[in-house]
C-alpha cells in the first residue's frame, strides 16, 4: 500500500515535470512577455540537456547555460503586486461568529 502510495506521488512529480518543461519550450509561441534572451535562453537549456553526451552529468556545460541565464531572470515576476494584496479584503473574528438574539417570550395562559 505504501509502496503504491509512493510511486504515484512520483510519478505525479516526473510528469508535472515533463509537462511543466513542454509549457516553457512552447510558450515563446503564446506569450509576448518574453524578449528574444529569454527564448534563447530555454532553448539552450533544452539544447544542453538534450545533446550532452553523458546523462547524469550535470556541470559539463554549466557555464554555457548559467551566464546566459543569469542575466535574463526578472525577480520581479515573483513577487506579488502590492496592488493585488489592496484589494482582498480579510474577514475579521467578529464577523465570524453570529451573534444571536434569543428574546424572551412569556408563557401564554392557559386557556379556561
């Protein structure tokens, strides 16, 4: 049972992984947010781990990708707008709980 547990998480993180790759080598294609650095940039990423000739070997061609790289990241995609944090709106603790009013009623008589 753990076992089946386990080779689905992973497989579920080998395949968002994939996809999450497939995303960022075709999204030159549907996003103008991204200048020319940053499509040569995924692309010789994927050229790297595409062609190199050994498979687990990962600094062999480090220094042609991370110098290119390095100087197309945009920090500022990463942090949220302060725009964006204005306009929630948070519910406080008195709004939360529901305060009721129970008045009291008298006891009608009896009928004779």
């Amino acid at each position: 049972m753990r076992t089946k547990r386990i080779r689905k998480v992973y497989s579920a993180l080998f395949l968002s992984i994939f996809f999450l790759k497939m995303a960022i080598s075709i999204a030159p294609i549907y996003a103008s947010l991204y200048d020319s650095k940053h499509v040569m940039a995924v692309i010789l990423q994927l050229e790297i781990e595409n062609h190199s000739g050994k498979s687990n070997c990962g600094d062999t061609n480090i220094e042609n990708f991370s110098k290119e790289f390095a100087t197309v990241i945009n920090w500022d995609i990463f942090m949220t707008p302060l725009r964006y944090l204005a306009i929630k709106q948070y519910v406080t603790d008195d709004d939360i709980s529901v305060k009721s009013f129970y008045p009291s009623v008298p006891t009608p008589p009896p009928n004779c």
